[in-house]
C-alpha cells in the first residue's frame, strides 16, 4: 500500500468516464507524426495565431516545408496551457523526447516505434499499463457493429449510445440519414421515435453500452420543454413537407429527393424536445444513466452561451430517478455545477476532460466539491480524447491535481491520510465502476 497520497494517486487504476480514444485499427493506420500527440492543443494553436485573413490558414499543410518551424512558432506561444503540458508530458514520458522543433523528426519516428508491429498490443499498453485505465467508457456508438472487439478491447472498453444529429434534427436530410442507418422507412413522427427505439435495442443488446450520452450543447441549450406530441408531429410533418412554396436544395448523400429546412430553430424545438423526452424516458425504462455535456466546447469559436448546467435544473427535477452524469465540471460554470451536485440525488458531478483544459481551475474546483457534495458523486477523470497516447499525458495531469487536492487538505487537518485515499479510490475507480454496472 503506497505511503502518501501522492504516491496512491498516480497509481491508482482509473475509471475513464468518457472517452473518443480511437479504435484499434484507427490506431493502427494512424500516419506516424509528432502532431500526432497534439490532442486539444490545436484549438490553443488557432487562438495563438489570432484571426487569419480570407483563404488564410493557421498553418500551411502538413507536407509543406515550412510546416514544422510554423507549428513551433505557435507552440513556443501556447506552450504553458493545460492542453500543450499535456501533450509534451505524454512525448517525454512515454516517447523520451521533449516536445521540440529540433526533436520534430525523432519524435514522429519514434512513434511510429511505438505503435510497433503489433499495434493492439501497443494500444492496450499504453492505455492499461501506463495511463492505468481499468475502465473507459467509450463515446459513441448508435450501430452494434461499432462495439466489436475486433474495434475496441473489451475487457475494458464500454459505450454510450449517442446520436446528437437526432435530437437536434434540422432538415429531412437527418430523417434520410436515420432511414439508411436503421433500414426502415420513416413516414411519420410514430416511425421515427420506433426507429430510435429499436436501434437502442439493438445496441443495448449487444451488453456493452452502458449509459446514454446528450451532447447537444454543441448545437442548442440544454432548457429542454416538454411539448405534446401534436407540437412535435406539427413540426415533423412541415419538416417532411415539399409543396410549392419550398425552396430545396437538390440531391441529398441520403438519396431523399431533396434537403429543406423550412423550419426556424424556434419552429424546430417542439419536435427536438419531444424526441429528447422519449430517449430520456427509455433511460428511465432501462434504468441507465445519461451522460450529459455541459460547459466548455472543444475546439474555437463555440456557442459559449449554450452551456450553462444550471438550464438543466427543469429536467432533474422532471426525472428523478433517472440519474444524470453532468460532464466537464460545467466549465467555466464549475460552481454552478457544484451546487446542482450537492442539492440534487439523482445529478453526479465529472471533471471528464475539465484537467485538460484548465488544470488550475480544477484543483480549486475539486477542493471546493469535496467540502460540498459528498464524495460519491465526484466522478474525478476522463481523458475525453482520441489518441491513446493523449489518455495517457491527460491521465497523468488529472492525477497530479488530484493528489495535489488531497494533500492539501491533509495538510489543512480536513481530512486524514487514510480518509483522502478512501476519497481517491471513490473518486478515480470505484464511483464510475457501480454508476455503469460494471461491479
Ligand atoms: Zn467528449
């Protein structure tokens, strides 16, 4: 049993609760270079750059000469923030070189090393044996085929089911997407709820998924209503609808004879909102959680003003005992968060990817959780990310600030050493392993 907290820390096994980390052979065809190990950090190089002009890039392409020495001008700019640490803790670490321009070369030639001949073997490595994940619950899936093992190990890999492009439905083209994703014909509003049904059976099915996933903050706010189901198939039909007065625009991917949106977003809401209400009730039927996105949204130029935790107070208190898992600390809405977290029974608070993007905050937020939400609701990492080798740089930088936590309030006489490694072990293992029925 490790002395000090810092030590049980950095090496207890995690639970990843949320997770993009590649599939298998994604891995393996990956093109060996060091961008490669950038993560999150491009969206730090982009606000580095500043605004570029019409038919600028932020940097030229990749197979440009000038490429390396323009990715470190911006780097040499960027390098402090918690995406950039991340990425060249992961390149030292596990690959033995600082992230450097003169290192740009060796770096690309030893991850290509590092993925080696037996790619799954160098996946499973990194992500079992040096990020320490014991469980990752892998974002998303709305096809069984997607869960195979051959895609993704399944001793330790789950999944949500996800399908954001339905519950923000814009035009008929999401309704023809859904006709060639489920194999069925969908005519009116009772076909499609049936289909969205019957493909998270299919999912559920196949005992891998575990949880629902909302992430529709990318698209809309999360104040969903309760509209009558006349409001929505109002919406569907006019959806639907090609008449006179139509304007379309012509030949769709999904072979519908046309893609419209004639809808406002004002107009279009009934019909999200009811479909959201029946994939939260069949959570409810299913007795799964749902793992919502709130706070800050990857990459640059987001709609920030969509994010706010506290817009979902109306659906926790709508569905009780449907347990909702509210991701990313809420960021910059950390506090908010934390209140919902403590008044709530049915809400658990997730610093999911929240280590990624801004270290500092997240230990002042942990510390400021655990003096008001009870421990078991904490979940405390996911890694949030696509390269395994970027599990493995965000995985490390959430242990640090969590054993950071921890020791302090040791040291301020809050708590003792063998109740700060009881909180570690709920916090980083054992909340997510009995929220997702993985005990
Ligand atoms: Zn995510």
């Amino acid at each position: 049993m490790p002395e000090s907290i810092r030590d049980l820390v950095m090496e207890h096994p995690l639970f990843d609760a949320h997770e993009h980390v590649s599939s298998v052979p994604d891995y393996a065809k990956q093109e060996p270079h060091f961008s490669a190990l950038l993560g999150y950090a491009n969206a730090d190089l982009v606000t580095a750059r500043g605004p570029v002009g019409v038919g600028e890039r932020v940097l030229p392409a990749m197979d440009d000469p000038g490429y390396t020495s323009a990715f470190f001008e911006l780097w040499r700019r960027s390098r402090v923030t918690g995406y950039c640490r991340a990425t060249e803790r992961a390149c030292r670490d596990l690959l033995g070189l600082e992230f450097r321009e003169e290192n740009a070369d060796a770096i690309t030639k030893a991850y290509a090393k590092f993925v080696g001949d037996d790619p799954r073997a160098s996946y499973c490595m990194v992500l079992q044996e040096k990020a320490g994940v014991a469980w990752g619950i892998k974002d998303s899936i709305h096809t069984p085929e997607a869960t195979s093992d051959e895609l993704y190990p399944e001793e330790f890999i789950r999944f949500n089911y996800r399908d954001d492009g339905l519950l923000c439905i814009l035009s008929r083209d999401d309704v023809g997407e859904r006709e060639a994703w489920w194999q069925r014909s969908i005519h009116s509003l009772d076909n499609l709820i049936d289909g969205l049904m019957q493909s998270i059976s299919d999912c559920l099915a196949t005992g891998k998924v575990t949880s629902f996933k909302i992430g529709v903050a990318y698209r809309r706010g999360l104040d969903f209503k309760d509209p009558t189901r006349h409001e929505a198939e109002r919406a569907f039909n006019r959806l639907m609808g090609v008449n006179v007065d139509t304007t379309v625009q012509a030949s769709s991917a999904t072979g519908l004879p046309s893609r419209q949106s004639r809808l406002s977003a004002e107009e279009l809401r009934p019909l999200q909102d009811y479909i959201t209400q029946r994939y939260i009730r069949r959570a409810a039927d299913e007795g799964l959680p749902i793992q919502v996105h709130t706070g800050y949204l990857a990459g640059n130029t987001g709609v920030l003003n969509n994010i706010n935790p506290m817009q979902l107070v109306p659906t926790l208190m709508r569905y009780p005992r449907v347990r909702f898992d509210l991701f990313h600390a809420g960021w910059p809405y950390q506090h908010e968060m934390g209140t919902i977290g403590k008044n709530f029974p049915n809400a658990w608070i997730n610093l999911c990817w929240a280590w990624t993007m801004n270290p500092a905050t997240m230990e002042h937020t942990l510390d400021a959780w655990l003096d008001g939400v009870p421990h078991c609701k904490i979940f405390g990492f996911g890694s949030d990310t696509h390269s395994p080798l970027m599990v493995y740089g965000y995985a490390v930088q959430a242990r640090e600030g969590i054993a950071r936590v921890l020791q302090r309030k040791i040291d301020r006489g809050d708590i003792d050493l063998t109740l700060a490694k009881d909180i570690a072990h709920c916090i980083l293992l054992e909340n997510g392993v009995h929220f997702h029925g993985l005990a």
